[in-house]
C-alpha cells in the first residue's frame, strides 16, 4: 500500500470520528435542553394594584403525602419576583413564624373559604394587616425523576476515575394561584409544565450534563407571576 | 529495626483509626435543637398546671436495627415548646414535675404530657428518598378535682424537606423538628375541638 493510501485511509477514519463525536455532542446537547409550557388565566386584563408597602408571600403547599413543593422552588420564585420584579415580597419561613400554626401544612387553608374562616380570627387578621400583606401566591406541584436508566462505576479503574453511562427524565409540574387578601378573591393562576434530560458520562471524570428543569420552571412561573403586578 | 518498629506502629495506628471509623459511623446520635416560632393565639382564660416528668424532659428515643443504632435526643426541644404553647394557649401555666395529689385548687385544669411512641424510616427502607418521624403524644387533661376529663393523643409527622441526601444527623435532626412543629400546630388548634374538652368549655 502506498503513502497517499495509507493518510487517505486514515483521513477518512479522522473524519468517521468526527462525524461520531459531532453527533455524539449534539445528541447530548438536545437531550440537556429542557422544553416548557407556561399557561396562564387572569381574572381582569388589568394589572393588579400593589401599593408601595404593600406585599406579596409565596407559599408552597405542603398537605398531600405523596409529595410537597420544595422551599427552594418557592425561595427561587420570591427571589426573582423581588429581585427582577421590584416587588416587595415576605420570605416564606419568614411568614409561616409569623402566623404559626395558621400556615402549617395540616392546617393551611386549601380555599378561599377556609381562608376567610382563618381570617375571621381577630388576631390572624391584625398580623395580616400588620405586615401589609396584600397578595398570597400558592404553589402547588413538585419535581419528579420520571426515568433512569444506564449505569456507572467509580474508582474500580486503575486510574480510579469512573466508566459508564448514565441519564434520566426529570418532569416539573406547578400551579400557581394568586389569592388577594383585601377583597378575598381569586385573582388568577399560572401554570408551568418542564421536562428534560440529563446524562452523566464517565469516562474517566464524570462529566455531568444537567438539564435544569426546575430552575426553568421557575424561571417561567415567575415571569409570568411579574406580569400580573404593577407597583406603584 | 528502628525504622520497622515505626512502620508496624503507624500501620497500627491506621489500623485502629479504620476501626473506629467503622464502629462510629453505624452509629447516629442526634440531639434536637430548635428554637420555635411565637405562637400566634389569644389565650383562653383558665389557668392550668402542666406535668412534664422526668421521662419527658429527658426523653432519648433509641432504635437498634441490622446493627445500625439510631439515638434521637428531643426532650430539651420537646419540653420548650410544650412550655411555649401552654404559657401562649392559656392565661397562666404552672409547670410541675409530678401530679398533685390533692385537688388542683386555683387550677382549672391539669395536663400531663407524655410520649406514646416514636417511630421513623430511613430512605433505605421505603421507595422514598427522605427520612420520615412519627411522634404520638399523650395528653392526659384533669379537671379542678383531680377527675380525668379526656385522654387526647396527637399523632405528629415530619419529613425531610429535601430529596438530596444530607448527613443522616442532619436529615433527622430537620424530620424530628418539623414534627414538632407539626404536634404544637395540632395541639394549639385541636384542643378546643376535642369533644370532652369543648363540653367542659360549656360547662365552665
């Protein structure tokens, strides 16, 4: 075999590989991104009124057994409805001291008719009035890893790195609904749904590749929430 | 030979160190401390003597299972919520060791509080990723003439808030306080409904 055959033979091996890296990457790539559906059903087109003491908590509900709304959701959601928003917000541990045991998961208000039974308490609705609170926003819905599959072993190599692969579906699911405190009423609600795929390489260091589902659904419920406020 | 000798006596020293490692580490001793929020509620207008024995404020629940020993120390946290919801629920609170025997005289009521059981799971042992505690406390309420009126038990439950596995001192330590806090929201809202205890209301 000659020269040229030979560099042709191994250009040509060069540019499988490349081939099978490129679409190895942007399987990858895909597979990270995270696909969301944010719906949302005002009460009025108009904005709603926040006067500049006025504030807004957010709440995660915590009643059912078989999940509960993590706090760093409802943390995530706050701090951008605070920060990105210019929205006064009352952190929600924050809160649950201030009326405990009102809020507490068992004994929280699931409607606007036990909400009003819970305000009809003299000293629940002197500490609302206190702290000016305006607008509650329940968040109802969790995070769930749906599939996995693949495997991985680490430090049984002799370079002591790890070797295999791993991924799996992570799916969000929250609701969220505005209660206004002042008229009692239900004001509107915002729905997110996310999913996405995350994939844990080892080839020697795990190289992870994390979909971030969750901080896209809070991404999304949040500037939806934005919306629905104007601060004067 | 010098240098043997130290050899053997840092491989022993490694030795015993691996040991001790092992021994502690299937062992869990955690100790409660949680500071509880003030309690949002106007008092009702009696007076009551509240019994926290020995057994109460020193309580220590322990769990030895497939050589792995669990030890979670929750009578000093225990004991200052159950002091901070009676002094906020009724107009004076008497704390007391032992129940008198005599009538409780100026006392219109007499409580004894006391736990039932204590259970809890690990995520090893359930398809769930979070540790899980059960407390069941006994309320024992006497009227002003030492008569039993109720034996109410409150069934509390705390979990741990996050899936991501923490230290397991830390993930029971944060399942032992939310069911605290979850006993003081039940107690605080529930007395007043429990039959026996809103007939006496009536009648007082």
């Amino acid at each position: 075999m000659s020269l040229s055959n030979k560099i042709n033979d191994l250009l040509k091996m060069a540019s499988k590989f490349l081939f099978f890296l490129i679409t190895i990457i942007l399987f990858l790539i895909s597979g990270c991104s995270t696909s969301t559906v944010v719906d949302e059903q005002k009460s009025s087109n108009a904005n709603l009124n926040l006067e500049s003491e006025e504030k807004i908590v957010v709440m995660g509900r915590r009643h059912g057994n078989s999940y509960e709304t993590e706090p760093n959701f409802i943390n995530c959601i706050s701090n951008n409805i605070a920060g990105i928003g210019k929205l006064n917000v009352i952190k929600e541990q924050h809160f649950l001291d201030k009326f405990y045991p009102w809020f507490e998961p068992r004994v929280a208000p699931l409607s606007l008719k036990n909400m009003k039974n819970t305000l009809n308490k003299p000293i629940v609705i002197k500490q609302v009035q206190d702290l000016r609170i305006r607008y509650m926003v329940w968040v109802d819905g969790s995070t769930e890893t749906t599939k996995e599959s693949g495997s991985m072993t680490c430090g049984m190599a002799p370079s002591g790195g790890c070797f295999g692969f791993k991924s799996w579906d992570k799916t969000s699911s929250y609701e969220a609904t505005i209660w206004d405190l002042k008229h009692l009423i239900e004001k509107g609600k915002v729905k997110v749904d996310s999913k996405g795929s995350s994939y844990l390489i080892g080839i020697g260091p795990p190289i992870p590749l994390i979909a971030q589902v969750q901080g896209v659904a809070c991404e999304g419920i949040s500037d939806r929430l934005r919306g629905f406020f104007s601060n004067k | 030979m010098d240098h043997v000798i130290v050899m053997i006596k840092r491989i022993l020293l490694a030795a015993s160190i691996y040991v001790c490692a092992l021994t502690a580490g299937c062992s869990t001793h955690v100790v409660v401390m949680s500071e509880h929020p003030s309690i949002l509620i106007k008092p009702l207008p009696y007076k009551i003597g509240l019994v926290l024995n020995n057994s109460f404020t020193n309580y220590s629940f322990t769990r030895e299972k497939d050589d792995e020993k669990i030890i979670i120390s929750l009578g000093d946290s225990q004991t200052e919520l159950f002091k901070k919801i009676f002094d906020s629920m009724f107009l004076e609170a008497t704390r007391f060791q032992s129940k008198l025997l005599a009538k409780t005289g100026s006392l219109d009521l007499f409580v004894i509080a006391s736990v039932d059981e204590l259970q809890l799971s690990l995520p090893k042992e359930t398809s769930v990723n979070v540790f899980e505690i059960w407390i069941k406390y006994k309320l024992e309420i006497f009227d002003q003439d030492g008569s039993l009126i109720t034996e109410w038990l409150v069934s509390s439950y705390g979990r741990t808030q996050t899936r991501f596995l923490k230290s397991q001192e830390r993930a029971l330590n944060q399942a032992t306080k939310a069911a605290l806090r979850d006993a003081g929201a039940q107690i605080i809202v529930g007395l007043k409904t429990v039959p026996a205890i809103r007939d006496w209301v009536d009648k007082k």
